[in-house]
C-alpha cells in the first residue's frame, strides 16, 4: 500500500483495520463495519486517529499553563525544543 504510515499504523493493523490512503497517509478505514463502528460510537465513546494532521505551536503568556490544561502529558517537564506523545483534550 503506498503511503506514509502513522505512528499508530502497526496498532491499527494488529486491530483488523481496514487500511486506506488518505493523502499521503496509510489510514484505518474501518475495523468491523462503518455502521456498527457509528453505533458504538454514538452509544459509547470513540477515538480518531489524527497523527497525520501534523504539529501544533503555541507561544505568548499562558501558553505553558494553557497546554498544561489541554494536554495529557506533562509539558512543563519537558526540554527546551523535545516533544512528546500525548492526547489534546478539547
């Protein structure tokens, strides 16, 4: 398949993922069934995969305090200039 992978490329084909290309991204298309997926999702909770929408910058007073407010992992721990993985929580 022609593509880039996602970090949570693997993931996805390890859960039965039904892959496609999505612009220059390998993407799950569905696991089970499109239908079956909304419904758990409107009765349930569902999560999207959105490693290929790029990166994010932030910057000005409160910039540090509002992503320790939004984002799962710890910011202000981190280097001058290093990343991490996490969840933005909007």
């Amino acid at each position: 398949m022609e593509g880039f992978p996602t970090v949570l490329h693997d993931w996805h084909v390890a859960a039965g993922a039904k892959m496609t290309t999505f612009g220059p991204w390998r993407m799950p298309l569905q696991y089970t069934s499109i239908v079956e997926e909304h419904v758990a999702t409107r009765e349930r909770a569902g999560m999207f995969d959105t490693c290929h929408m790029g990166e994010i910058g932030l910057a000005g007073p409160g910039a540090l305090d509002t992503l320790e407010e939004v984002f799962t992992r710890h910011v202000a721990a981190l280097a001058p200039g290093r990343a991490a993985y996490g969840f933005l929580t909007t």
